[in-house]
C-alpha cells in the first residue's frame, strides 16, 4: 500500500486488515503521518514502511503480495502546489515502480486517480469515456497531469505486459483523519465553524462538488480491488452541493454562529464536479450509502476532539 498513511490510505489499510489481510503500508510521510497509522502499529498483519515510492519500491526477500494499491501522492491543492515536482515523480516514477512490482508478483494494481482528469468539464456530469479539458501548463497542472499520466502508465503496463489493473478516478472525499489545515473545503468550513471564525468561500460560491464520506469511498475502492474490472470508473457520490450551500449546511449542523466571507476563486479551479457512477453500479454493484449529514456529523465529531471553539 503505497500512501498508507495518508487520509484514503489509512482508511483502506483499515480495512483491509480488518478483514484478514496483511497490509505493508509505504509512505514517506510527506502528507501523511504516523497519527493515522498509530492504531495499526504492532498489529501481526500490518507493517509501515517510511520511503518515497518514486526513489525505491523494495521488499524483504521472501514476501510475497496479491495487490499494489498506489495512494501515494499529495492530494489537497495546498500540498500538490506546495511540491509539485515530488507530486510529478510520484504520479510518473513512483506508479512505474509500483507496477514493475506488480508485475513481477503476477498481482492486481489498483491506480488511484482523480476526477481532476476532468479538468474543467464540459459534460456534466462526467462520465469515464469524457477525454477532460484540462490546462497542461496551470499551477494545478501538477497533480492533474500527474495522475492523467499514471492512468497512462497503467494501461500501457496493462495492454503491452498484461499487468491485471483497475484505475479508479476518486472523487471529493471527506471524513475522520482529514488535516485540519489541508485546505480541503469540508475541512476548513468545519474547523472555521468550530473555532467561530468566518468560513471561507471562494468565488461567488456557484462551483459545484460532489462529496463522498471516506466509509463509501473505501468500500468502492475495495470492490473494484477485488474485481477482474480494469476501469478507469468513477469512485465518488453523485449528491452534488454548491459551496455556497455546503457552507451553510456546516454551520446548521454545528450550530456555528460564524459569517461566511468570499475570496477570490484559486486559478483553474474548477466550477463543477460530478459523477456518473453508472459503470461502478453496474459493474461492481456499489453506490454511497451514506447521507451528507451523516457523514458531516461523523465528520465534526473527530475534528471537535482537536479544535477548540472561541
């Protein structure tokens, strides 16, 4: 599991050692931490090893695997923009190393990209045969053509050597172990909300996105691991919200009595986000399951035990 210890990692190694399997968990800890982790450390079946994939993917002579998962890359746009050449080498140098391992184990690789493919969409929603719009040269351009290139990587891996993939594009994805500071917008309309400070919106707060609790998300993600289904296939819940709106749905949950201040909306950034998830319905017969006030409720009772209010 390479990005083990980052927000989606952590949450898969959950469950996959929940459900008997051994997990290796690599991850340099860039953008993830130990914290996320720390539950699992001692466990028989789980062990983490702190390396960056895009400089070496070894393991101890002997050990065999039936899966790479590769999570490991900076995924909020603070992170990506502030290291974008590590977010280049991830998605191109550290994919071609995790299915070079893959292959020579004769195991399942499972690629996990992003909506971001889609750039700025012009079909709506997006459905996986949309070839995106997508600025090659932007600021966002980093992660975005990071992972268009991984998608790339792993099917050439796949149609010329017959590496057994499956690419999910992930869509927003919100939950426990968020950084409180990782400029996600549930994370920090949740954190403003608790310490009283005005939330944040950029643009006129129109921009749509589409936000899946990380429960949802893991249990796509393991069903298209355990799939014969290459992909690429939308992973991520159609409930699309504007910011606007989601703004003032956080603070209804968290009984907040904050404003809500408008900034000016961050280059390339997208104004809508949704998917189709026909494909993962049909074919891995998964959808969400859980609400958005569910998932926000879960959500502020894990940020509560860190944040104080005013």
């Amino acid at each position: 599991m390479a990005g083990g210890a980052g927000f989606l990692g952590s949450h898969l190694c959950d469950r996959l050692v929940g459900r008997g399997d051994s997990v290796i968990c690599m991850d340099n800890l860039s953008t993830g931490s130990r914290e996320n982790v720390a539950h699992l450390l001692g466990h028989e079946r789980f062990s983490l090893v702190v390396c960056d994939v895009s400089e070496k993917v070894e393991l101890e002579d002997g050990v065999k695997v039936d899966a790479v998962c590769n999570l490991a890359s900076p995924a909020s746009p603070p992170a990506y923009l502030a290291r974008p050449l590590d977010t280049l080498a991830a998605g191109s140098e550290g994919t071609r190393r995790l299915l070079e391992l893959t292959r020579a184990h004769g195991a399942r690789f499972l690629m996990a990209s992003t909506s971001e493919v889609y750039g700025e969409p012009e079909v709506h929603p997006q459905v996986e045969s949309y070839r995106g719009n997508v600025d090659p040269v932007g600021p966002r351009s980093v992660y975005d053509e990071a992972k268009r290139f991984a998608e790339s990587l792993t099917m050439a891996m796949h149609r010329t050597l017959g590496v057994n993939v499956g690419i999910a594009r992930i869509f927003n994805t919100y939950g426990p172990r968020l950084s409180p500071g990782d400029g996600r917008v549930v994370s920090n309309f949740i954190v403003q909300a608790l310490r009283g400070e005005p939330l944040t919106v950029y643009g006129d707060g129109s921009q749509t996105r589409s936000l899946c609790f990380v429960d949802d998300e893991i249990t796509g993600l393991v069903a298209l691991l355990d799939s014969s289904l290459t992909g690429p296939v939308n992973i991520g819940n159609p409930d699309e919200r504007s910011m606007r709106d989601l703004a003032h749905f956080v603070l209804e949950v968290t009984g907040s009595r904050s404003d809500v201040v408008f900034e000016p909306l961050p280059t390339d950034d997208p104004t809508r986000r949704c998917p189709d998830i026909t494909l993962a319905r049909r074919e891995l017969r998964w959808e969400p399951t859980i609400g958005l006030r569910e998932g926000i409720e879960r959500t502020i009772d894990y940020f509560a035990q860190m944040v104080e209010g005013p």
